[in-house]
C-alpha cells in the first residue's frame, strides 16, 4: 500500500502579494485582524492547501473599517452577507473579512485575540484565530457539497495536548451534541489517538447526554438543522413548521439575513 500526499496548487506570486497587500493596508489602517482558513491550518496541522481566497477574522464593530481601508487601497469592497462576512476583490482573487459564521453562532470576540497564536504567513509575522475558535466555527459546517470534519480531526491531532478544553467546552454551550459527535469521529479517525481527548471531557459530554435522555417532556419543534446547513433543513422549516433555529438565540438572524443567505444558495 503506498501513501499519497497531494501536491498543493502552487500560489503564484500576484495572488501572494494582494494577500500581503490587503494585509498592510489593514494594519495601516489600525485595524485588528486574525488570519484563519488554509493559512491557520498550514499553522497547525502542516497541511498545505491554497484555496481561492484568505480569511481575515475580525470584529463586527470593524468591519466597516476594514473595508474602506481596503477601498482606498484600489480593491472592490462588499459587505456581502450583513451578518458574518465582507469581501474585498482584485480581479479574481478575494479576501474575505469573517466577523461571524454564516449559522450567526461563532461570532469572534475578544477571546479570539487573547487566545491567538503567532505565525509567518507569506513572509509576514501574524496572528492566527485560535485552534479552539477554529473547531468551534468549522463544526458546524455541514452543508452536501462541504464538511470540515477532516479539518477538525486533524486539528485536534496536531494540538490535543495545548487545546482549552474548558474553552472549547463553553464555546459549544448547549450545541454540545455537535462538538460530541466530532470527538467521536475523531476517535473512530484515529482509533490509536482516542486517549489523547481528555477522559474528563468525553465524560462531561456524555453526562450531558445522559441526563438529556433522561429528562421528561417533549422540547418545542425547533429544527436545528439549520445551523449545520443552509439548504439541506430547509424543507423542516418551510413544509413542516418547524422554527429555524437561526432565529434564536445566539444565533437570532433576522428574516432579512435569512433571505440574503437563502438566495445565495443558487449562486
């Protein structure tokens, strides 16, 4: 049997420096930013993957900023989806500037930024989201054409030992269901890695679960679904009656939201 590691399409040196660029006038500009996607990911794992933009992570409050610094620079600006993501452009190539997830859930905080860890990206030092808020954003990404459960598993081998779990553990709240069926993947990835997932927390979550089960009365008709896919759980809420749930808190998009990222779909 032989192994087969993938040979990452290269980034060519025009796409490098509108990364580099956007990442200067950023600073320039005084704004706080954390790189995430393939960059964090290269950061943790080792894994190489040039995807067809970079995600800067940013605060909602600047987000405006953010954009029209990045106007004056040249690049077309958009506040794409008013709750979780702008973009600036250079011809083909993208930035996006993340303030939130598309489910409204995995907002970044100040917790982002004290926890963020130092890299070199393109030659630049930076910081990069947190491998904690990393998992807890691309957990609930489970949409038909996208899953980011590889993601996961191959952060939590690569950082098991330096993860919060106490953080990881709050991050989730009462989606603790979504972080467990992650964790339990892992452990069917990587049958040789399972004790490296602190007992502790696999007891917790399943304590959770247990007394879940165990509780009487029916819960209200809330589809869930949703948070993990926009499309896929649509027929929940619109044939069957059932609530988004994200229109609840913490997530509590509008009906004006919804729509934007519904339509979306088709694009």
């Amino acid at each position: 049997m032989c192994a087969h590691d993938p040979v990452p399409k290269e980034l060519t040196p025009e796409v490098a420096a509108f990364y580099g660029h956007a990442i200067e006038r950023l600073r320039d500009a005084g704004v706080p930013f954390l790189v995430g996607g393939a960059y964090a990911l290269e950061r943790y794992t080792g894994i190489e993957r040039h995807t067809k933009d970079a995600d800067l992570f940013l605060r909602r409050r600047d987000i405006r900023r953010a954009l029209d610094a990045l106007a004056r620079a040249g690049y077309r600006t958009e506040l794409t989806f008013p709750h979780w993501l702008g973009k600036a452009r250079d011809g083909g190539e993208v930035v996006d500037l993340i303030f939130s997830s598309g489910n409204g859930i995995a907002r970044v905080d100040e917790l982002w930024f004290a926890h963020a860890r130092d890299a070199d990206i393109l030659g630049v030092p930076v910081k990069v989201i947190p491998p904690e808020e990393m998992i807890w954003s691309k957990a609930f990404v489970m949409e038909r054409e996208r899953f980011d459960g590889a993601d996961i598993a191959h952060v939590i081998r690569a950082t098991a030992e330096d993860l919060d779990w106490d953080r990881l553990l709050r991050r989730f709240g009462a989606h603790y269901r979504v972080l467990l069926t992650h964790l339990v993947l892992f452990g069917f990835v990587y049958p040789s890695e399972r004790a490296r997932v602190p007992a502790r927390v696999m007891r917790d979550l399943l304590g959770r679960l247990d007394r879940e089960c165990e509780a009487s009365g029916a819960d209200a008709p809330v589809c869930q679904g949703t948070l993990l896919s926009r499309e896929q759980f649509l027929v929940d809420v619109a044939r069957w009656a059932y609530t988004d749930a994200r229109t609840l808190p913490p997530s509590g998009m509008t009906d004006g939201e919804l729509d934007v990222w519904t339509k979306d779909i088709a694009s």
